[in-house]
C-alpha cells in the first residue's frame, strides 16, 4: 500500500491544473470521520469516509462495520459543494492539519485551506466500490420510552465519540435516542465551536453517531 506525504502548494492555481474539482468539504467534519473507519484491511472501502450528495444535500459518513457516523449538511450553501458522491480514505486525515478550516477535493489531490489560503496537499487514490446504503440502518423514529430495560454499550465506542464532542460542542452534552436492546441508537450532539454553519440560517449542525446495544453478561 503507497503512503502519502503532505507538501506544499507551489501556487493556488497549482492544483487546478488537469484536475476536475470535486467537493469543497469543512476540514472539521472529515476529521471528526476520519477517526470512525476500518482499520481491517481486508475491509477496504470501510477505512473511507463516504461523501454522497442527494436531494441537494451533503451526507458525510464513516463506519467501521460496529458503529456509525454521520453529518448532513445543505450543498452549495457557504461554498461548501459535492458534485458526486465518492469515497476518500480515511487516512489522509490521520494527522492533524493546524489552522485548516475546509478540503479541497479534485481527482487526485486532497488540499487543505485556511479560507482561500492554501496550506497543504496530499496526493489520494479513491476507493472504488459500493459504500453501505447507511440510510436502511438509521431508524425512522424513537419512542425513548425504555420501560426500565437495561441499554449497554461498549465504552471504548461511547468514549471516542465523547472525545470529539468535546471538541465541537460548548455544552459538551451528547444526548440517546433509542427504542430497545435490539434496536440501533443515535446519539447525537450540537457542533457549536469553530463551526462554520452558523451563519446559515435556520441549520443547526449536529453530529450522528449510531451504536448498536451490547448483550450484557454477569
């Protein structure tokens, strides 16, 4: 497998050249993403973040096969667009790019900004294949009413999630919605700092993250 190494743009105009420009994706969310992928191998299209446009509206998705994130935003509002839907590896993302507040996505090159500043560019190869049809798993409803049924969850799960709330959430409150045992939950959490929504009105970004209940044994 080829690794990727970060340099910089010669110019602005650099990564235009031969290049047909894909998505313009807030830098924050695919981080955030990026921490939820596979890292089987033998799962390749699992170790991507999965961007899909639909209905004139951005999904961002990762998943590892055991839980689930996701962010849905408008497209081609506040410059953020996605022409088509694709599958980026998760690993571009790995380490943290200082000051970057949104992607840049052609065919072959990942470039991060700081507004239009360019600060650096990654060389990527997309994932090819058909990503999970995520929107069969997310329940239509919850009747959060557990009739005192004991839920448990996996706490390594429950605590990576965490870490990045507190990250982008003021509050830092994640809230459950769930139905029974057997049933997936949704826990979600406003996205409040550094958050490049809000001037959008009537949007309130909010990240999802889908876990199944564990069985619970003495």
């Amino acid at each position: 497998m080829s690794t990727t190494t970060v340099n910089q743009v010669s110019s602005p105009y650099a990564i235009y050249e031969n290049e047909t420009k894909i998505a313009s994706i807030p830098y924050e969310v695919l981080r955030v993403a990026s921490q939820f992928v596979s890292k089987d191998y033998s799962k390749q299209l699992l170790m991507g973040i999965h961007l899909k446009v639909e209905n004139d509206e951005i999904t961002v998705a990762s998943t590892d096969g055991h839980r689930l994130f996701y962010f849905k935003f408008p497209n081609n509002e506040l410059g953020f667009k996605l022409n088509k839907s694709i599958t980026i590896p998760g690993t571009v993302f790995k380490s943290q790019i200082k000051q970057a507040t949104k992607v840049l996505i052609t065919d072959n090159l990942i470039t991060f900004m700081n507004e239009e500043v360019f600060l650096s560019s990654i060389h990527y190869q997309q994932i090819e294949g058909t990503y999970p049809n995520i929107e069969q798993l997310i329940p239509d409803s919850f009747t959060n009413n557990f009739e005192g049924k004991e839920f448990s969850f996996n706490c390594d799960y429950i605590g990576q999630f965490c870490n990045q709330v507190k990250k982008l959430s003021s509050n830092k409150a994640i809230t459950f919605n769930g139905n029974n045992p057997n049933t997936p939950f949704i826990i979600t959490a406003k996205w409040d700092i550094k958050n490049p929504f809000e001037n959008l009105e009537g949007f309130n970004p909010i990240l999802n993250y889908l876990i199944m209940p564990i069985m619970k044994r003495d």
